[in-house]
C-alpha cells in the first residue's frame, strides 16, 4: 500500500526474522564502530598511559591498514569466483544483493548483531598482535572502517559534491555501473592504482578517441 516490498530490494532469507536481521539503518553501525575505535584509543591513552604520540602514530597507522583491507577483502572476497553453488549463495549474500540494489539504504552497511562481533574481533585480533599498542592501531582501525560505511553510504545517497570528494563517487561509480573488475577501493583509489586494477573511463576513452 504505497511502500516497497522487502523483496523489492532484494530478499536473502525467506525466514522473517533472519531477512530483518539483514537490514539497518546507517547511523547504528557508525556508532558502534567510530564508538568501539574512540574507546579503543581512549583506553590506549588514558587507562595504558601509553605515548600520545605513539599512540596517535599507531592510530593513523591503523586506519590507513584498513584502506589496504578493505581493498583487498572487497576484490577477493566480496567479487570471488563463483563456481560453484555455495560458492555464489556467500558472494550474493555478502555483496550480490548490493550490487543488484545499490540504493538500498538499510544494506549498505553490516546489520547490528555483525557489527558488534567485527568491531570486537578486531580489537581482540589486534590486541592478540601487539599487545597493549593493539589497542591504539586497532582503534584506528575501526575508525577507518566506520569512515568507509560514511563514505560509502554517501555516496550511493547523495549526489556527489562539488568539490575534490567528487572523485571518490566518481571512482566507485566506475565499479558499478562501467565494470566491477576495476575500481575496489571505495574510501580510496589509492590501491587500485598500485594493483592496476584502476578501471578507464569511458568519457576519457572517448574524449581520446576522438583526439
């Protein structure tokens, strides 16, 4: 009666429950990812006393790993060959569903229950790896990530602003809509142009070919 349908945006599960539990809206996991990477950093600082500056270094440390991570779970992961049946159930589950819905606002970023479980494995991982100053680079970490869910939530919401972030909707609007073997990294190009996965684009082909 006037709204859309859960499968108009693509169903998963039949379950109800398990196809609600798919869903959010964008404010829960940036909270519960920027608030988990503030704690992290917070207890570095306060609770370990641990150097500010070094602190600080292991922070922005954290969140730049993090554009290499999410570059390269987002090629190998979320695009992975599907040659078999499970195979193509997991990669739609995790990403097929977004690429044939891209505006749907409530699966552009993990769902609660999921975002609870990542935020601490991290932290738990990167405590596990470096001891007390896995607090400070998994803080980053997680701040780095909750940035990615921004950025990417903007990006398929709004229309891109006129000035230099305009290149980062540009860049993963190549992903989508021109190939999605190119164009991986959505906070950042910057990986794309060291693996040459940096997909061409057609205005640019064009204007070239015209030249």
């Amino acid at each position: 009666m006037g709204g859309k349908s859960v499968s108009d945006s693509g169903r998963i599960f039949k379950s109800p429950l398990l196809e609600a539990l798919t869903r959010t809206h964008i404010a829960i996991p940036l909270i519960i990812f920027y608030g988990t990477g503030a704690a992290a950093v917070w207890i570095s600082l306060n609770r370990l006393a641990l150097d500010p500056v070094g602190s600080i270094a292991l922070c922005i440390a954290g969140a730049f790993f993090f554009t290499w991570v999410e570059y390269m779970v987002h090629r190998y992961f979320y695009h992975m060959s599907t040659d078999s049946p499970r195979k193509a159930r997991v990669q739609y589950v995790f990403h097929g569903v977004h690429h044939d819905h891209p505006r749907d606002k409530k699966r552009l970023a993990l769902p609660p229950l999921m975002s609870v479980l990542v935020a601490g494995a991290f932290i738990g991982l990167f405590r596990l790896l470096l001891g007390v100053h896995g607090f400070a680079f998994g803080g980053g970490f997680l701040v780095g990530y909750a940035t990615y869910l921004l950025a990417h939530y903007a990006i398929h919401v709004y229309n891109p602003p006129k000035n230099f972030l305009k290149a980062i909707w540009k860049h993963h609007n190549l992903h989508h809509y021109v190939g999605d073997t190119g164009a991986f990294g959505v906070s950042s190009p910057l990986w794309d142009h060291v693996f040459g996965t940096m997909p061409v684009d057609p205005r640019a082909k064009k204007q070239a070919q015209a030249s």
